[in-house]
RNA sequence: GGACCCGUAGCUCAGCCUGGAUAGAGCGGGUGGCUUCGGACCACCAGGCCAUGGGUUCGAAUCCCAUCGGGCCCUCCA
C-alpha cells in the first residue's frame, strides 16, 4: 500500500487532533486533490464549522497548525487554503524511492479485503442454442474483471457458468433438427454455434408465425428433453454439447476462463428443488394459494410487486424454481447432489470441470458469497432471489450484478439488412438482430493488422497476428467496461473500430512506447539509488500516479466497479505520454539522471501491465 | 396501472454512492508542435442555466420530492 497509507495516516493524524480540541466526532474525507490545489485534501475544516461557530476558513488555519509530520517523511506540510480546505503537499524527494521501490514487487497493489474467503462468480450463463453477440461480452467481460478484481482483493473466487440446456430456446432448435429437417452438421464448415443461431433457430422461430402447429410442438419436445432417457433428450445433449463448445472456443479467445460448468438439466434432476421447495414451506417463505387469480399455486411474495408464482396448478415448477435451488447450492446451502469430471483442458491450459450425476469425484464450488452477473432485465427476479438467500443466510450473502443491456446503433442494424425505427434497437436473436462475437473479433483483429503493418515494415507475420490479437481482445474488453453499469452501450460496428483517443490502443501504445525507450539503450536500470533527481512536474505527476493504484484498486472492490481500473489505466497511459513527450528520457543530461528515468519508466510499465491484467488486457512490447 | 434505470459540451461519456475549491475526458471543429526515445502522440482554443420545477443545507451536477423526455421489466413463457 503507498497512497491508501498515506491517507489512512493522515486520517488518523487528523482524527488525533480533533481529539485534543475536544471535538465531536464527524466523518471527512482524506482524498487525492485536484492540480493546484497541493496533493491530499481534507474537508473537515467545513464539518467543524457549525460545531466551534467558526468560519472553515478559522478553524482550517488553526487545524494547520497542529500536525507534526516527523514520522510521515512523504509528507512535506499541510496549507490552510483560503477556501477552507487543507492541502496536504508530498515531499517527493522522499516520495519517489518509496513509490518506485514497492510498485516493482509483484504484489503491487494487491489489497487484503478477502482474506482468501471463497466466493462465487457465475457470469455468461447463455442458452447453448447459438452463437454469442455483442450483448453477451458484456456479460462475460464485466464477470471476468470482477473475479480479477476480487482475487486481487484477495478473495479465493471461483468461476462458474450456468448451462441452460433445458429451456425453450434449446427445445426450439431442437425443433428445427427434428420436424423441419435441418441437418445436424453444419454446411461448409461454418461454425456450429453461428449455423443454430443463424440459420436453425431464426428459420425455426420464423415458421411459428406460419405454423401454429409446430409452435405447439416446442412444449411437447420441451418435455422430452427433461426425459432424459428419450431419444429427443439425447439429440439435445448432443446439440446443446456442440454449441456449448463452440461457445467456450469465443469466450476462450477472448481471454477469459472458468472453474466448472453447471447444467441446468443436472440441476433439475438431482431434485435440488425439491428439497429447497420442502425448506421454503417449512421456513413459510411461501404459500398456497386457494383461491383468486393464483388458485392452485405456490407463489412467494415480492415487496412491492405481485407475488411470484413458484408451482404452477398443475403442480409443474417455474423457472424462477430452478434459480432458487441453483442460488442455494453456489452458496453451500444445500448437500452437493453433484459429482464432478473434467469437461476440457482451457485455452490457457487450466482445467474446466463439469458438473456430473454419475461417479464420484467430489469438488466445492460453492462459497461464503455469491456474485452472479446478469442484465437488469432480471432485477426483479434476481431480488426475489437475493431476498431469499439472505433469509437462508446473511444479508449480503448473494449479489446480483447487473448491468444495462448493448444494443445496436441504426447504422448498424442498416449493415445487418434490417431496418430500425429509433437510433438504436435492441437485439433479438428470434428476428437475427444481433452481431455475432466472433465476426466483432475478427473484424477488429484485421483492422489492428493492418494498421499495425501499416506502420512497421520489420515485423513477421506471427508477431503482427500477435499484436493484432492483443490489441483487437483487448479493444473490446475496454469498451465493454469503461462505461457505467447503467447505461445502455449502443455497440456501432464502424465505431468499434476507433483506436485513437479514449480507446485501450493509446493505453497500449503508451506501453509500447516506454519499451522502445528501455530498448534503446545499454544502461541497466539500477534500482538501489535515489529518486529524488526525479523532480519535474512530468516527473512527479507520473510517480503519484503510480502510487494512486491502490486508491482505485480499493474502491474498484468496495463498490464492485471495474470502470474505475479502466479510468485509472487511461489516466496513467495520459501521464506517462505527456511525461513522454516533455521529458527527453535518453537525453538526460547526466548517467545518474538517466538512471533515475528509466527506473520510472519500469515502474510505470509494471503498474500499467498489473492495472491492465486486472482488466484481461494485455500490454504489447511492440505494436 | 406498478417497479427499476437513464437525461451533464454538436456527439459518446466521467464526476453523483461518500454534498464543498475552477464541472472533467474523448470524438468532431479550429490552431500550433518531429535535424531530439515511434504522430495509435503532445500543447492550446472554441463549446455547458449539469432535463425542468420545488425542497433540505452555510453550500447541490451530487441528497429528497414532483414533472417532462427516453429505455426496460411486470405471462400459471424460459
């Protein structure tokens, strides 16, 4: 920790001070200050104002006088700003070496929030019946830097992906393969999760307008799916198997990776619910219904809202029946009915386990708490959910993550050969509304290419297939965080495609340049020196921003906010170009001075690549 | 009808949780900068009644209420 101690200690400097003038206790704040305004400001000169009636501006130059900073070297004086703020100012001669000493260990930045606690992360959980779109990167990016979040907060997570290989949308292709004769090979190698999701399900689904009877089919092929002994329930497997693998194939290109996969239709038959749904009625968390529009039903109440029907009439459960079981077992609520087998061998050599009914290989991944990513379209059940765990177990205990849906700009839906009414329009895999994962990747992967060949005439083939991977993966991660939780991300194909300005190439470009910097020259950097040569405002801007990390690393765990690592990085990658561009590293007038630069240069390149790990980006040598 | 989310510069957004100094970026527009580490860059200019109206407060883009505009959810579908 560099700058969160140092604000805790001033923190606790100022709480001490309060003490001897016998103040009420009131809760301020110790935070990085804007430029001009010193380094650290503190706002407790206006709490005090009511309580000693006196002006900020007053107490602001009385409190000034009272720190004593002879245990706190990085700390050069404290300022009474005539607006009432204190200012606190970093001596950087001392500063600098303790910055640039800790942001080289490999820990940097790590925060000790979890204390290796065990907790859930179930992210992209998407029906095995097509191919993923744009929509489901949010899903999966936003999952993926959460887990990377929380393990740098030191939590134990484990990574789940819930395989809804039982609902209609499966029995819908299923549909396709079994009436309307669709082959169960895909034409002319095209990628099997893209043919369901293209051709197969879209075809299907359209021929419902037309054939009432075959709509009526899905229902009963819904049925013979959950018979696992049918033959249609085998050719499901099969298909669904299929897709699935396809899919882990994007999201393995996409850098991300999970710890086990859980299929619906185990769940539904290790007769989780039942004893959840024994649980519920016991705990009176639910209730039967006898008569009005509900007659027949087990419902459970939603505050606010009407009740929820759990079991049908006819006795059949709901799907929301299927969430609350599964919701318990994340959190180890529930004896493990599931065995565990090894499904693949990951892109990035771990190993993905699945669930199984048959032998008798036992795993945990369950944990102590439960984050599950979903879009905000599902609050209202995911409530019903968190609301029930928490009775189960602690307040707090099952988080639902959720985030605002992409949808596609009209420009967009006009290039699918679809038109629009407003500026932008939802995505609908019925309707073939949606751009796929895949052809996003590729697109972006051919356009870093070419602009990277464009600019380098000695790379090979290999390294520029390299960066253009790098940089395309990394592109699309950014832009699936960067932005707030909720907003809408309205994704433009053509706009996808920027790279300069508020994009992840500049971050990565400003990683590339410090590299040439290190390459061109025969000076090793030699760390043990001192860095207080280091004393440009370039210089001083760039050191605090590295030691900033922590700040933004711990409250990116606090409030569960990836966006903030993504603003942290491009702040960073913006000061070390400005940094770059305004102070000539190799023509540093003396051997000690260069020294000095290029341990900064390290240093910025080692916070930048853990920053951007944190994201799954990676940072190119060269580009 | 009920629930939730959004509204900040021409456009896309940050800041709002945790109220305080001069409301920040990027794109687009305008100007300047490579005989010096890579121009996917840097430096600068123009552009804002922070949707509207009330309230709380010494102080509101930020908290509360209402209104308007946009989105989304609310099936014995999954």
């Amino acid at each position: 920790m560099v700058f969160l101690n140092l604000l805790e200690n001033i923190r606790s400097k100022t709480d001490e001070i309060l003490e001897a003038k016998n103040c009420e206790p009131v809760k301020f704040s110790v935070e990085s200050a804007k430029p001009g305004f010193g380094d650290i400001t503190c706002n407790v000169p206006f709490l005090l104002s009511k309580q000693l009636k006196k002006s900020p501006q007053e107490i602001s130059r009385e409190l000034s006088e009272m720190y004593n900073f002879d245990d706190m070297p990085q700390i050069k004086n404290v300022e009474s700003h005539p607006s009432g703020y204190l200012n606190f100012s970093i001596d950087y001669t001392k500063f600098n070496d303790l910055v640039i000493g800790l942001s080289l260990q490999e820990n940097y930045g790590t925060l000790e929030f979890g204390n290796n606690e065990k907790i859930v992360v179930e992210h992209t959980s998407v029906n095995p019946n097509k191919a993923l779109h744009v929509g489901h990167i949010r899903n999966i990016i936003l999952g993926d830097v959460v887990s990377k979040i929380l393990k740098k907060a030191n939590y134990d997570v484990k990574i789940l992906n819930y395989v809804d290989d039982s609902g209609l949308q499966v029995a819908d292709i299923i549909v396709g393969f079994t009436e309307l004769g669709f082959s169960q090979e895909s034409p002319n190698n095209e990628k099997f999760d893209h043919y369901c999701g293209d051709t197969v399900y879209v075809k299907t689904t359209e021929k419902y307008e037309s054939d009432k009877e075959l709509e009526g089919k899905r229902h009963e092929i819904l049925k013979q799916i959950e018979d696992r002994t049918s033959e249609v329930s085998k050719i499901a497997q099969t298909i669904t198997r299929k897709v699935l693998n396809e899919q882990l194939k994007t999201v393995w290109n996409l850098g991300v990776f999970y710890d086990c996969l859980n299929f619906e239709s185990q769940i539904i038959h290790s007769k989780l619910w039942e004893t959840i749904f024994e649980k519920l009625k016991s705990d009176n968390q639910i209730k039967y219904e006898n008569e009005g529009d509900n007659s027949g039903c087990w419902v459970i109440p939603a505050d606010g809202e009407d009740d929820k029907i759990l079991v049908r009439s006819n006795g059949v459960a709901t799907y929301i029946a299927k969430d609350i079981p599964y919701a318990a077992w994340k959190l180890g609520l529930v004896e493990d009915p599931f065995h565990y087998k090894i499904h693949s061998t990951q892109k990035n050599s771990q190993t993905l386990y699945e669930t199984t009914l048959e032998g008798d290989n036992k795993l945990n991944f369950s944990g102590s708490k439960v984050i599950t990513v979903i879009d905000n379209r599902q609050i209202r059940l995911q409530k019903i959910v968190s609301g029930l765990m928490a009775k189960f177990k602690e307040e707090g205990a099952y988080t639902h993550l959720g985030y605002e849906s992409v949808t596609l700009s009209a420009d967009t839906v006009k290039s699918l050969g679809l038109s629009v009414d407003g500026e932008s329009a939802q995505m609908s895999g019925r309707k073939g509304l949606y751009v796929n994962a895949d052809t996003v990747l590729e697109t972006l992967t051919k356009r870093v290419y070419d602009e990277s060949k464009s600019r380098n005439e000695n790379l090979s083939e290999s390294e520029l297939q390299n960066i253009a991977n790098i940089v395309a993966v990394g592109t699309i991660r950014y832009e699936m965080i960067k932005p707030d939780l909720d907003k809408i991300i309205t994704f433009d194909l053509k706009n996808s495609l920027r790279l300069e300005g508020d994009t992840c190439s500049y971050i990565q470009y400003s990683y590339a340049r410090a590299s040439r910097i290190l390459e061109k020259t025969d000076v090793k950097p030699n760390f043990n020196s001192a860095f207080k040569l280091l004393s440009s405002e370039y210089e001083k801007n760039l050191i605090k921003k590295i030691a900033m990390f922590d700040v933004h690393v711990n409250d990116s765990v606090n409030n569960l906010s990836p966006k903030v690592i993504a603003k942290y990085s491009y702040e960073l990658a913006v000061t070390f170009s400005s940094f770059y561009e305004h102070v000539k590293v190799l023509a540093s007038e003396t051997t000690e001075l260069l020294n000095a630069r290029l341990c900064l240069v390290v240093s910025f390149q080692k916070t930048l690549k853990t920053s951007l790990g944190l994201l799954g980006i990676d940072a190119p040598e060269r580009m």
